[in-house]
C-alpha cells in the first residue's frame, strides 16, 4: 500500500525558505505569485493491507520523526 505524508508550517510560522523561492520565482519572470510556503511530502510504500494500521503508524512516525510538531502540521493519506 502506499500513503503520503505532507508537512507543512503552521500559520504564523515565518518561512524564510519559502520567502526565497517567492523572490527567486518573481525574478524569474513568473508572474501572479502572492507568496509561498514551503513543505515536505514524504512517499512511502508499506507492506500490508490494513489502512487503520497503516495511518496510525505513519501518524505516530510524523509525531516523531516526520514533523515538528511544535512549528508544523502534517497531513497522512493513504493512497
């Protein structure tokens, strides 16, 4: 089975990285970008076929190892 796991900052959590890749866009003609925020997407391919399993382990995988759980949110999909 395969799921994904996406962090991202939380709101009001200032993103330089994602400062930088605005201007760098802006500077390289792409018009119409507001702003960005950057993240993590994390593929990964279990073995299994119990989805209720699966989320919970990828859940307490993204508590501890994935995100900051402090500074960012995360979202597991199992796809």
């Amino acid at each position: 089975m395969k799921a994904r796991v996406t962090v991202t900052l939380k709101t009001g959590i200032l993103d330089p990285q994602g400062k930088a890749i605005e201007g760098a866009l802006k500077s390289l003609g792409v018009d119409g970008v507001a702003s960005v925020r950057q993240g993590k997407v994390f593929d990964i391919e279990l073995a299994g076929a119990d989805k209720a399993r699966a989320e919970a382990a990828l859940k307490d995988a993204a508590d501890k190892l994935l995100a900051n759980t402090v500074i960012e949110n995360y979202r597991v999909e199992i796809v």
